[in-house]
C-alpha cells in the first residue's frame, strides 16, 4: 500500500474533483488499488478535437488528474503539496466514442519527486495513449 492514509477509500476521493476541469469534462474517479489509481472520462462533444477524435489535450487532462490526485495521497497533506513539473504523452490510438480508462502506477516515489505512468484504454481494452507525469513534493508554507 503507498498511500499515507492505509484504508483509503474510493468514497473518499470522488470529491477531489468537485469544481475542477475534471469535473467539467466528466472525469469519474473509478478504482483505488493498493499502488494504482483508476478513473474513467466520455469521450463526447467536451472531449473531442474537429476531427471528431478524442482531443490529446482532454488525454493529458485525464492522466495529470490521476498522477497529480495519486501524489497528493501518497504524502503527508498536512505537511506537504504537489506540483506537476512535466507531463508528455503519446497518443496511439484514436476514439470517436464511448468511454476511456486511466490507471495511474507509481514509477518512482520519492521524498521530493514522483513519476507516474498513465495508460489510458478504450472500451475495447486497446491502448489509447500512454503518459508519464513528474510532480514535486514542496513543504508547506
């Protein structure tokens, strides 16, 4: 389990994305495992680029919501914030519809960074787009 509260709950995050881009692009927080964080997002008219495809940006969207709200669970709140510095992604594949699926893992968890990979799939289970997040861990103020 990498997470600073030990019995976390799914229940007890859906509200981290209250009033966010999440929340305006219909990103669903689905899953919490014992080193991975899960959630899903439509792809429809708010998640499209004119092509009809879902937008890279909307993917990006998706994978920094999951790596940066994983951060902010790994580490003591009371002490510490998160920050993204980096993210990229490679977009594999296109999607005109339906659902996607993130699921962010831990590639390394450290006192001052985090790296996190995020693969997002299609309803189908094909690999969408594949991204790495760094976030920096900052001592509160």
């Amino acid at each position: 389990m990498i997470w600073h509260k030990k019995d976390l709950l799914l229940q007890e995050i859906i509200h981290l994305g209250k009033g966010t881009m999440g929340e305006h692009i219909g990103l669903v927080f689905t899953e919490v495992g014992p080193d991975y964080i899960k959630g899903t997002m439509p792809v429809d008219a708010r998640t499209r680029q004119p092509y009809g495809l879902l937008h890279g940006g909307a993917s990006c969207v998706l994978a920094e919501t999951l790596g940066s709200v994983a951060s902010a669970l790994v580490i003591d709140q009371e002490k510490f914030i998160c920050v993204g510095l980096e993210i990229n992604a490679n977009h594999i594949r296109g999607v005109r519809e339906g659902i996607v699926t993130g699921i962010a893992k831990p590639l390394h968890i450290g006192a001052s960074t985090h790296v996190w990979d995020i693969k997002i799939h299609d309803e189908r289970e094909k690999l969408v787009c594949v991204s790495r997040l760094t976030v920096a861990v900052l001592k509160k103020q």
